[in-house]
C-alpha cells in the first residue's frame, strides 16, 4: 500500500501504532475511512468495531514507563 500523508496525519498514524498498538496497515486503511483523517477517536472506534484488539490506550504506555503507577 503505497499513501502520501501530511504532517497531522502522520502524527496520528504514530498515535495509533505507538501508543494504541495497531498495525500500520490497519490503521492507514481506517484512516482512509474516517471523515477526520486525524481524529484518533474516530478512528480507533473503526478499527474496534473492525475487530482489532484495545490494547489499553495511552493509560497502558503510562502505566509501564511511569515509577508512580
């Protein structure tokens, strides 16, 4: 799959795949289908509704970098 994206998108994109751990492919693809091609929100609720995992949200990153948590 070959896409051009701008800056704002490819902030989400890093979002969705760093912090919420899901494939990039998937995430691209559900980028394409939401009308906010930068709104993570929206988003993760395709790739849910698509059957991909939660894998906790960015709680999960603070939970295990975080010496208070």
């Amino acid at each position: 799959m070959s896409v051009t994206i701008d800056e704002d998108a490819a902030r989400t994109l890093a979002t969705l795949v760093e912090t919420y751990g899901f494939p990039v492919e998937s995430a691209l693809e559900a980028m394409t289908r939401a009308s906010d091609a930068t709104d993570v929100a929206q988003i993760v609720e395709i790739l849910l509704e698509d059957g991909h995992a939660d894998r906790g949200g960015p709680a999960l990153g603070v939970l295990e970098t975080c010496p208070h948590a």
